[in-house]
C-alpha cells in the first residue's frame, strides 16, 4: 500500500490548527487522539495495514514519546520529500515561528 500522502497531510494540519485535540500518549481520549487515532477517525476506517518498508515511518509517527515537532518534521519530510527547520517542543522555529500547514494546506 503507497503512503497516502493526503491523509497523512490532513491529519498533522487538523493537528497543527487543534493542538488541543492531540495526545501523543492515547490512542483514543474523547475528542484527543494521537497520530494513528486521527489517521483511523480522519480517513473514516480502520488502521491500514503497512507494507514492511513502511513499518519504520508508522511506527515513528505513532509512537507515544514523539513530540508534535518530532511528527511534523517527518511527516513533512514523507510529503515534501524535504526536511524542515528545527522546531522546538511548543512548534516554534527560531525566529518563534510556529509549524506551518503541510502539503500545501492553508
């Protein structure tokens, strides 16, 4: 199955816009979920199987001790095919901007 660059764009800009909706730490918590809870609520089904060589990008992506910098720069990376700057742990770059939208989002 190819990464569905899409979802995986409109999971960390849903996470970017509602910081408040995410936790790291629970797959499902309410109205919070971590990065595979999005992934399962946004693309409306279950998680997606993942081929073998897309096992290490969803096991970093879900992974319950990554800050939201550390999951937006690889998501970034997977969409861009690009790196991002260096984001602190509150999503801000040096110069105190914070995470843009990615994939093109506004």
């Amino acid at each position: 199955m190819p990464l569905n660059k899409q979802l995986l764009a409109d999971v960390f800009n849903h996470i970017i816009t509602h910081p408040e909706t995410h936790n790291q730490r629970k797959y499902h918590c309410g109205t919070s979920h971590c990065v595979a809870g999005w992934t399962q609520v946004l693309g409306r089904g279950p998680m997606p199987e993942y081929p073998l060589d897309a096992t290490y990008d969803a096991n970093y992506l879900f992974a319950s001790e990554r800050t939201a910098s550390e999951i937006h720069r690889r998501a970034s990376q997977l969409i861009n095919e690009d790196s991002c700057s260096e984001y602190d742990e509150h999503g801000r770059d040096r110069d105190g901007n914070p995470l843009p939208l990615i994939g093109g989002g506004s």
